[in-house]
C-alpha cells in the first residue's frame, strides 16, 4: 500500500492533508479487512462456538493496545474503544466463520 507522498508538515494546503489523511483511511480499511481474515481462519482452531469469544484473549488485546496507543503519544482511552468495537465486530465474523465451518453443531 502506497504511503502519502507529503509529509504532514509539507503540505500546502488542505486538499493535500485532506488526500494524505483519505490514503492512510484507505490503508486502515485495507488492514483491517486483513485482519478479519485472520480471525475468521482462526475459527477453525476453535473446538465449539463458545470458545469463539474468548474474554481473557479480549482482555488482553484491549490492555496490549491501550498501551502501544499510549506509548506512541496517543490517548490510550480512544483507542481502546476503537478496539473494543473492532474485536466486538471480530468475534461476531469468527462466530460466523465458526457456524459455516461447523454446520452439524
């Protein structure tokens, strides 16, 4: 995925910052698509339709990524919400995956 080619502080104007921003949106969009396959592979390794949730692995990823926001300067809150809706909609595509996968359950 192509980066912006300016540099925030480069930028002229605001159609540049506005083009810059719409790239990285169009990346975001693209890694989360990225990671809802992953999840919804990892259906396969899961032995019923309620180890789909798994609250203690939630829990964990919230922590983790309040923490990487945090460290990078950003408020640690904000992204955890974020997270905690991206996970909420992951684990409902898992539950999905898992119910497509096992038919006869």
């Amino acid at each position: 995925m192509p980066t912006p080619s300016i540099p925030p502080s480069e930028c002229a104007n605001l159609d540049e910052i506005r083009a810059g921003m719409d790239a990285i949106d169009r990346q975001i969009v693209a890694l989360i698509a990225d990671r809802v396959a992953y999840v919804r592979a990892a259906a396969k390794f899961k032995a019923s339709s309620a180890s789909v949730a798994a609250p203690d692995r939630v829990a964990a990823v919230l922590k983790t990524r309040r923490e990487w926001a945090e460290a990078a300067g950003l408020d640690g809150g904000v992204v955890e919400g974020l997270y905690r809706e991206l996970v909420t909609y992951c684990v409902s595509q898992e539950h999905l995956q898992w119910l497509a996968d096992n038919p006869e359950r």
